[in-house]
C-alpha cells in the first residue's frame, strides 16, 4: 500500500480505521457495549491481522444510534432491531426515490 492509497481512504465512511480503543472513546461506551451489539449482529467489526477489532465511520454511526437508544431505556436487542430496521427504511426510501426519478418509469 502506497501512500496515495492511505490518503485516499480518509474518505471512505467503510473503511476499518478505529480500534475499539478509540471507538469507544469517540462514543462515549465500553468495549463491552461495542461487544454486544456486536454478538446482536448490528455491526461486524473487520479484524487486523492480529485479531483486533477494527471500526468503519459507518459503523461508528449504527453504534451511536444503539447506543443513544439504550440510554433511553431501550434493551440493546431492541435496540439492534430498531436500528436495523431504519436502516432499512432510509435504503427503500432512496430507492423509491431514484424509482421515481427515471424518466423512463411507467406511469
């Protein structure tokens, strides 16, 4: 990998820059909280070659939404539900919003 290469990841909100270290750090959580929603399967740290848990900008963001939502109360499985499922509904919506965008869509 070449300098350029590093450079030019800054911008992608996937790519695995934060340690679970700094990750916590920036939410304001545990590690046992970014342990959690990870066994709920909300997000799917990437691993280091040494086996160490690696965050995206991405995921960063699912993680704040969990947690903003369990300092509310909610149970962290619900929780991962929840966030899961906005999720979804932002991507349906962005895809209905192309739908009817394309000129060539039947009326």
């Amino acid at each position: 990998m070449t300098a350029d290469d590093s450079f030019g990841r800054l911008d992608d909100d996937d790519y695995p820059a934060y340690t679970m270290g700094r990750a916590t750090e920036m939410l304001g959580t545990t590690q046992g909280f970014l342990r959690a929603i990870g066994e709920a399967r909300l997000i799917t740290p990437l691993r280091s070659e040494g086996g160490h848990r690696r965050y995206s900008r991405y995921q960063l963001r699912i993680a704040a939404r969990a947690r903003e939502l369990v300092d509310q109360g909610t149970p962290i499985e619900a929780a991962c539900r929840i966030v899961i499922l906005e999720d979804q509904l932002e991507d349906a919506r962005h895809i209905n919003a192309e739908h009817h965008q394309r000129p060539d869509r039947p009326t």
